[in-house]
C-alpha cells in the first residue's frame, strides 16, 4: 500500500514538472517574441 502511495507521488511530481516545463517554454517565447518586437 505503502508503495502505491509513493508511485502516486512520484507521478504527481513528474506531472507537476512538465507543467512547470511548459510554462517556462512559453514565457522564454513571449519574451523573444517581445524582444524581437521591440528592435
């Protein structure tokens, strides 16, 4: 039982990471995009 939670966790983790991810990756985009706007 005991090892379910942990993998549950684990799988949180890894979900919590991608999203993380990803909302880096747009930002960094945005700020090209602005910055390519701006010159």
């Amino acid at each position: 039982m005991s090892h379910l939670h942990v993998w549950d966790q684990h799988q949180a983790t890894c979900s919590l990471c991608l999203v993380l991810g990803l909302v880096l990756l747009k930002q960094q985009c945005n700020n090209m995009f602005m910055l390519s706007r701006l010159e």
